[in-house]
C-alpha cells in the first residue's frame, strides 16, 4: 500500500476534522512538526486536529523516528482514544497507540483500523473452533453461567479463552501461570451484599473507599478497552452465596447498556462522586493503579510548580471522575455453577440476565479425549481476534438495521418468523410463570446476527433454527422448574414445538424423565 491508497482509505472511512474536541471516526492529516508544536492536550486550542487518527509522514531530515514517538506519547498522556499513522523515511505505515505501542503495519493497518472503528462485520472463526457456541453467547450478552458436574473443567476454560485472547504486551504477560487480562474471584458462601465486590467507603483508620480485587480488575480492563482486549472474570462457584443479593448492583446496571459515541458503555456500578472525592483521590488512585502521589508540603514553594502525573493509569481516573466506574466493554463475566445441597437455586431475574451453558463430558469416548485433546495453558503467538469475543451492538433494532443492509427482504421474513416463534413458545408455555417477554426476543436476536457475522452465505433458515435451539438452551429451559401438577402438560406442549431443535428436545425429555421419576424436574441434573 503507497501513502496515497493509505490517504484514500482514511478519507473514505473516517470523516476529516480540522479543529475542536475529539470525536471517534475521524483524522486529521499534520506536517511532522505539528506533532513538536502542537498540544494536543490543550483542548481549546484550534490549531490542532483533534482527530481519533492523526496521519504524518516523517523525512529523516525531519526528525528520527523516535523521538517522534517519544513526543506522540508525551502529547497523549491524558487521552487514550488516539491513533497516530506514520509513514516512515523507508516509506513504510505504522500504526501506532497512545502509548506509542506499534499495532499493525503496512497492508496490515487497515484492517486493523477498521476493528477500531467496527466497520468489520464478519466473524473469523480459527479452524477447527470448538468454543463458538460460548464466543456467540459472549458476543450475545457478557454474561454467562457455565453450568455442569464438578471437574469438567468449567474455571480452566474461562482460563484458557483467557491465555488465547492475550495480546503480547509485557504488562499482560507478566505471569506466566495467569494472564494479565483474567481474574480468578472465589465466591464465599458468606456474601450477602454487593461489598464483597463493589466495595465500600469506611471510616476505620481515616476516610477511604475499600477496593475489592473485582473493582481493580475493573478499573485495569479500562487501560485497554480502547485496544479492544478481552478481560475475563472468573466467579468460582458462583452459586455458594445467593446471586441476587451480592451481584444486584452488576445485574442491573448490565441491563443498561447501550452504544454511546462509538462505544458500549453502561450506567455507573459506583458513582462518580466517590472518585472525585478529595479525601479518597490519593488512596484510589495507589490502590486502582499504584500511583503514588507526593504530600503537599505545608508551607508551599512558590516557586515550583506542582508534581504533575501523567499515563493511561491517570487517563482512566480521570474518566472515573468524570463518570463513575462504568461495566467496560471490553469485560466478560463468567460465572461456574455446581447444583448440590451446598449450592443456592438461580432466581429468575439472575437466569434472565445470563446466557447459561451446559458443560457436560462429550459424548463418546471422553476420557480417551482427555488424553488425546490434553493442552497446556499458555500464551500463544497468534492470540484469537478480540471480534471473537467482544460484542459491537447491543440492541436487537441495531442487529436489524445492520441485517437490513445487506438484505432487507430476508429481515422482514426473519421479524416474522421470530414474532411466530416466540409466541409459540409462550402457547406452550401457558398457565405456567415461565413466559418469555422481551429480553429474550432481543438476544435470540442478536445471538441470530453473531451467527450470521460468521458466516453471511449461510441460509437463514438454517441460522434461525441453530438460534433458536441454542436461546432455548440457554435462556428458556434454565427458568423451568416444578413438580408433576405444574409442568406435565407444559413440558408435552415444549416437546412438540422442539421437534426442529435437537438439543433443546433432548433436555425436554431428560426433564420428563426425571419428572416421571421424581415428580419434580428442573432444568440443572
């Protein structure tokens, strides 16, 4: 690619933008002195772009390469939403972050730019994938209870999408058992509140807010939502503490997401008057990211200018400020199910709000697949695309918009075909409290659209039927619970109307079976 391609293609993907805020989706074009006379952190100042992506070409006679970074990085210290395109002396592009981190170069910067920008649309499954249902139900909704016995491996997989989704950055491979995008939180049968994880201010040995490891985790998926990096939460035995009652807070807020500028934001977990708190500020701020800011002198020095802090750590506080902490979205929250007489029953409201997934020993011969299968966690060369695992929308009307463009008349039939579907399914359902309202409608689809990103040559007939036997599976049947008075006709009606869904027909007549023999059934063994 010469730099007049490179130009064209920012100009017909990015709107250009002389002066003013920053706005996501745009560039700006600068001489390579712009970037050692410019502030780009003076806002009000209008004579420089504030463009998401600013373009220079460098000349040696300009300045090394280098020291235009050094000075990209020092100019950016306070805005992590900016992307700097450099064509070097050797007329080769490099895309670089606000930290000065190199991202793509060459040929490789467009498609790279357009995952920034969500222009990329269709999924690119690695071969032979055998997680796609659980990276369609995450792209669904960032929620999901992975449900099953004990010991087949549901922590090690949150682990292992954890490994195959880290970027080779220093900071998030630090550890060689435990990747810098995962967080392993054990759940204690004594939480009762939202404290345990959303944290709580205290007067005990001075004014503070105590900082859970899930709120810092939080805070630290924040330093790379814009790089798009999957940061996966892992509550173990999720169900040892009543879930309505300590995760209330994040079950609700998770409801509120929408695409705002660009970006999937939420309402705040934790207002943003405990971070812009002054007698908390200094505490946050060490506890959250390990700065560590010098005590003000009690005389002064009138001389001197106060210490100033800099970096993406400061970045994010600031965002907090301004905000509140914010579910990123670029999070991912797993939880791990064991249903025994140590364990507590899902509500309703919890099972509505998660996408839940079966983990069951495959069938055949699975202990031989132990042996033969058997890998170790660990980083890898080529990390799985973050598209895998991250969503872009999070309204059904978007999916449908997006469907619409490349075909408006199959949409139509699609709206049809959901609409019968679903009121089916409440037929069949009738005289029971397990009826499906809305939130299903919009992830069965967006779960449809998912599928459809993989794959848009596929029949949509084909990709309904596979939506609708998986949105059963995953947010139909978990509701259903109740003795023989209760269920043993509706449970008849569901086995009629899963006739062209074979996964959820054999989990009906599993749930018959122990209906007949115990005269209560449920969805979990």
């Amino acid at each position: 690619m010469d730099e007049k391609s490179l130009l064209n293609y920012l100009s017909e993907n990015l709107n250009q933008l002389d002066g003013g805020a920053t706005y996501l989706h745009t560039y700006g074009v600068i001489p390579p002195k712009g970037l050692f006379t410019a502030q780009l952190t003076n806002r009000p100042s209008k004579s420089w772009p504030k463009a998401q992506f600013l373009y220079t070409s460098v000349e040696e006679q300009d300045a090394s390469l280098e020291d235009c970074i050094k000075q990209w990085t020092t100019m950016c210290l306070n805005y992590n939403n900016q992307y700097l395109v450099l064509t070097d002396e050797n007329g080769d592009h490099i895309l670089f972050d606000f930290n000065g981190h190199r991202l793509a170069s060459n040929d490789d910067i467009v498609a790279y730019i357009d995952k920034i920008i969500g222009k990329e649309k269709e999924i690119k499954l690695p071969d032979n994938e055998r997680h796609k249902d659980y990276y369609r139900a995450m792209r669904t909704k960032p929620f999901l209870l992975l449900a099953g016995i004990s010991g087949t491996g549901k922590s090690r997989i949150v682990k292992q999408m954890a490994f195959d989704s880290c970027p080779d950055k220093s900071r998030l491979r630090e550890d060689a058992t435990t990747p810098g995008n995962y967080c392993l939180i054990e759940v204690k049968p004594n939480w009762h509140d939202s404290s345990e994880l959303m944290g709580y201010e205290s007067q005990i040995n001075g004014a503070h807010y105590v900082v859970t490891p899930f709120i810092r985790f939080l805070a630290k998926a924040m330093l790379y939502e814009d790089q798009r990096v999957p940061f996966f939460v892992c509550l173990d035995e999720m169900n040892l503490a009543p879930v309505e009652q300590y995760f209330a807070e994040f079950l609700s807020v998770l409801e509120s997401r929408k695409v705002v500028d660009g970006r999937i934001t939420s309402e705040p977990l934790i207002p943003k008057e405990i971070f812009s708190n002054a007698k908390y500020e200094r505490q946050l701020k060490e506890d959250l990211f390990g700065i560590k800011l010098k005590e003000t002198d009690a005389i002064g020095d009138a001389t001197s200018d106060p210490d100033q802090y800099y970096g993406s750590e400061n970045a994010v506080y600031d965002r907090l400020r301004k905000e509140g902490l914010r579910i990123p979205s670029n999070l991912i929250v797993i939880g791990t199910v064991n249903m025994d007489e140590t364990t507590h029953q899902f509500s309703r409201k919890v099972i509505d709000r998660a996408m839940t997934i079966e983990m069951n020993l495959p069938d055949g011969e699975p202990f031989m697949e132990f042996f033969d299968n058997a890998r170790d966690l660990e980083y890898t060369d080529t990390p799985l695309s973050s598209d895998l695992f991250l969503p872009t929308i999070v309204k059904a009307a978007d999916a449908v918009t997006e469907l619409a463009e490349d075909n408006a008349e199959k949409t139509d039939w699609l709206k049809k075909e959901v609409s019968r579907i679903l009121t089916d399914l409440n037929a069949a359902l009738e005289d029971t409290p397990f009826k499906i309202a809305y939130r299903v409608q919009n992830e069965l689809i967006l779960y449809f659209y998912e599928f459809w990103r993989e794959n848009k040559e596929e029949d949509w007939a084909k990709i309904l039927r596979e939506s609708v036997d998986r949105i059963l599976m995953m947010k139909v049947l978990p509701r259903v619970e109740g003795d023989e008075t209760l269920l043993e006709k509706p449970l008849e009606r569901l086995k009629n109307l899963c006739a062209s869904y074979p996964k959820a027909l054999a989990k009906v007549e599993e749930m018959q079976r122990r209906l007949n023999r115990s005269q209560f059934t449920s969805y979990w063994p």
